[in-house]
C-alpha cells in the first residue's frame, strides 16, 4: 500500500507517496516512572498504562519531473502544525498526531532525486483503524477511544451524563442545555485558544454547533474508552436522543 498522510477532521486532503520511504522508524516507549530503592532487591514501579509521544522518523526519495510537486505536497502537511494528521503506513490503520520536522537534501550524482528525512509526532501511542464504526467490539488489542457521539437533547432541563466502563464519565449540565438542540462528543478537536495558537482539546463537546466549557469530568480523566474485545454498547448516555456512539478499533504498534 502508497502510504499516505492527511487531515484528521474537516476536507481530507490527502497526500499520497508516489512510492514509500526507504525506512519507516518507529518506537514505542513506556511512561512509567521506576524509583529505586537502595541496597534493596525490590523496586517500585509506577505505571497507568501510558505510552510516551511516539516519534515516527521516515527517510526516502522523490525523483522524476514531479519531484518538486511531490515534495511541496508533502512538506505542506507537515508545516500544518495547526490541523491534527492521519500518518497511514498500513493498509487499514494510522497514526494520528502531528508534523515535527522535514528537510530535503540534494547530494551530489544525485540531481534528479530529492532526498528527504521527515519527523511525524503522534499523540497517541496507539494505532486506530481506518474505519469507524457505531456497532459491535473493539476488534484491536488495545484499549481504543470513543471517537464520536451525536444525538439531541431530550430535556433541557435535566443534566446530560455520558461514562464508559473503565471509569470516565462527563457531565454537561442543564444550565447549558435546550430540548431538542443537538449534541456533538468528539475525542480531540485542535483549538483556537486565541491570536491563532491552537491547542489539543480532549473529550471536545459542541451543544448546537458551539463549543460550550461547562463540561464537567465527573469520573476518571473523562476521555471516554472501549477496552479491547469490549462492545460498543459499554458506553452509556442520559438524557440523549436517538445517541450513536462511533470508535475506531485500537491496536499496539
């Protein structure tokens, strides 16, 4: 499969490799903290399960009369550092994060090649399926994120509650609510916090197409997830109609 990389939400916009990197380097890092106990055999580890900002280095060429095009189509994403990115290697998964860096270099007997090396920084140290789904399981081997929810409000007057079964639940009061307007839950939108400098917005609610910060972590961290094998239905709503709830498989790389 052509690897390719494009935008997260919004138009796709999608860049397609005419042929992939010579090398695809990726490493997956535990966060833990591990502190040692002195003169001791035994040592304490503190872990949640976290994977560091994965770093995804690719190196390769373009050539031929596209060449400039081809390059220019690429950097341009990764000169995006405002739109959250689909790095997609495999056939049915991608990395989701962000351009690091890119450079091009033109090395001697070589002038009808643009050789490159490029930095891709995930967000998220898991891979998600190319598919998004609103029934049946988590089909990875990783605990996966709840990528979208919508429906309408029943009552205006009653808060909303939406929580998974690992313990996360948000709360969006009825102080912010109408009957019947609608209701959006995405995983991570990037945000204008003003003057243009945009930062990532987990667990991002939207009542009546407007961002509204009145939502309340009310359990866990709030970011509603579906462990692996786990239904689709471990996600339960109040006091939202017709609610579909959507996720994308998750998978350890």
């Amino acid at each position: 499969m052509a690897m390719t990389i494009s935008n997260y939400s919004g138009t796709a916009d999608t860049f397609t490799w005419p042929y992939n990197p010579i090398s695809f380097d990726d490493t997956t890092d535990s966060n833990h903290t591990l502190t040692k106990m002195g003169y001791q055999r035994h040592h304490i580890l503190v872990s949640g399960g976290g994977i560091e900002p994965k770093a995804i280095i690719l190196t390769g060429h373009f050539s031929g009369a596209s060449k400039l095009t081809h390059w220019r189509s690429c950097s341009k994403h990764f000169c995006e550092t405002t739109k959250l990115k689909k790095l997609t290697f495999e056939t049915d998964k991608f990395h989701l994060g962000i351009g690091k860096q890119i450079k091009r270099t033109h090395s001697g007997g070589r002038t009808n090649f643009i050789d490159y090396v490029g930095a891709f920084e995930a967000i998220v140290g898991i891979l998600f399926s190319t598919t998004e789904k609103s029934s049946g399981t988590n089909d990875g081997n990783a605990t996966t994120f709840v990528t979208e929810i919508t429906g309408t409000v029943t009552n205006g007057a009653v808060d909303i509650t939406i929580s998974d079964n690992l313990g996360n639940e948000i709360t969006i009061p009825a102080a912010s609510l109408t009957t019947g307007q609608s209701v959006l839950y995405t995983f991570v939108e990037m945000v204008d916090s003003g003057s243009g400098i945009y930062v990532t917005e987990y667990a991002y609610v939207e009542i009546n197409d407007a961002q509204i910060k009145t939502v309340q972590t009310t359990d866990g961290f709030g970011i509603l997830q579906i462990a692996a094998g786990a239904n689709i239905s471990t996600i339960t709503t109040s006091n939202i109609t017709d609610a579909v709830v959507k996720t994308r498989d998750g998978y350890y790389d």
